[in-house]
C-alpha cells in the first residue's frame, strides 16, 4: 500500500520472507518474527499490519526488554487515576491504544514472567483489565511480536511460558541475517550509498561483502554513514571502511 515502510531485498531468501509475510498479513493469527538484531523486524510487522484487514487501524509498538516490572503491566493493560503511587489520572495501555489495529511487542522474551501470564489471558479471552480497575474491557487487536533470542530456547530455560510462546507464534517468520543473504549485502550497500549521494568503488563494494556484519542491516546502513561523514570523496574507497574489523 501507499506509504508502506520497504525492507528492500532482492536475495531469493529475502523475497520468500516478504512472501511469507504477506500470506501471514492475510491472516489474523498472532505472529511471530524471529531473527536477529537489525535485520528489520519492526519493519516486517508493520508490513503485517499494511497489508492486513486491520490496515486502517493503528499500529502500536512496544519494546517490552525497556519496561521494568513496575511499569510493565500498566503499560500493556493501562492504569486508573490513583491505582499506584505517580498515577495522577487515567492511562490506557497499549492494548487498549491498539484497538481495531495491531500490536508490536519487540523483544518479546524480555518480558517479566508476571506479565505473559496476563497476556496470555488476554489472547484467550481478549479482555483487558487496567491496573486499579475493577472492570474488563474486551479489545480486537492483531499481536505481532518479535525476539532476538530464540523463544524456544527461552521456553527450554525456563524463563518464557511455553503456553504463551504457542499463543504468540501461529504463525512464525524467520527473517535470516544478511550474511545468509549475499544478494542484499550488494543491493543494499549501492542503495544506501546512493542516498548519501555517494558511489562506492568495486573494491569497498567486495570489501563490505565479506564482512560478517553481526549488526545485519542496521551495521551495513551505519558502515557507509560513517564512511560518507568522513569521506570528501564522491566515490568511497576501500580504505574509507578501515574502522571495520578483518574477519
């Protein structure tokens, strides 16, 4: 749709998750997506929400590894006027702001055990329950979440509910990281370069697809903004990419 956010690929690894995703967007089914750190998982979700029925709702996201136990519930689920110390008037949750859309829980496995309890009464009831509050509110949301850590790993130790983890994960996307994804590494260097106004020399260009880059996209897109604040040139040079570490 008009105004879609893009995770631009072109690798054959990277067109099945855009096609996975889109099959996954005509459903409603919880979804998760898996993979590492700046491989554009955020992205992906809301393609979910884009591409879906629930298009013209809102799209809320919410980084659980950045909410302390304290305010974890009352960010999900809202609080009422006086429920706890601070709450000098009445907030909704990210549930409640999600409503008729999506909701983006990033990093997923970080969130307190106390709470997948409650999500996951949520996602069999779809009821909410805001902190203080002695009434339910039901909620039509599309849950998409997301995790660097592997959940099942997460579910082996102990630390993440195995029920919740089958709730959230109907339907599972794998985004492979970039390494896996020789095509992108080419695509996404010329494309990122050209929208510094820069070109890229064959050797940096070979340089940059050998690298690792552990960071995946978010590594590369950083790599050739720092090469370009540095470089007068219009043409960046292997040497411009130094501070890279040699695999």
């Amino acid at each position: 749709p008009s105004g879609s956010p893009t995770w631009l690929t072109k690798d054959p690894k990277g067109v099945a998750v855009l096609q996975t995703t889109r099959n996954a967007a005509g459903t409603l089914l919880p979804t998760y997506l898996c993979g590492e750190t700046g491989v554009g998982k955020e992205i992906l979700a809301q393609l979910v929400h884009a591409w879906s029925g629930c298009a013209q709702g809102p799209f809320v996201p919410l980084h659980c590894a950045a909410l302390p136990l304290s305010l974890a519930e009352s960010e999900l689920f809202g609080h009422v006027r006086g429920s706890f110390t601070g709450a000098t008037h009445q907030r909704p949750g990210a549930l409640l702001q999600a409503h008729n859309g999506t909701l983006f829980l990033d990093e997923i496995g970080d969130l307190p055990p106390e709470i997948q309890v409650k999500l996951l009464r949520f996602l069999e009831n779809g009821e909410i329950r805001a902190v203080g509050s002695d009434r339910t509110t039901r909620v039509n949301v599309r849950v998409v979440s997301a995790s660097h850590h592997s959940l099942k790993k997460l579910v082996e130790k102990g630390v993440f509910r195995q029920d919740l983890y089958y709730r959230i994960a109907c339907l599972t996307i794998e985004v492979p990281p970039l390494r896996e994804r020789p095509e992108d590494i080419r695509f996404l260097t010329e494309r990122f370069a050209a929208l510094l106004h820069r070109q890229i020399s064959e050797s940096a260009a070979a340089l940059l697809s050998r690298h690792s880059w552990p960071g995946n996209v978010r590594e590369l897109k950083h790599a050739l903004e720092r090469a370009a604040g540095f470089s007068p040139s219009p043409c960046l040079l292997e040497s411009d990419f130094d501070f890279l570490p040699r695999n």
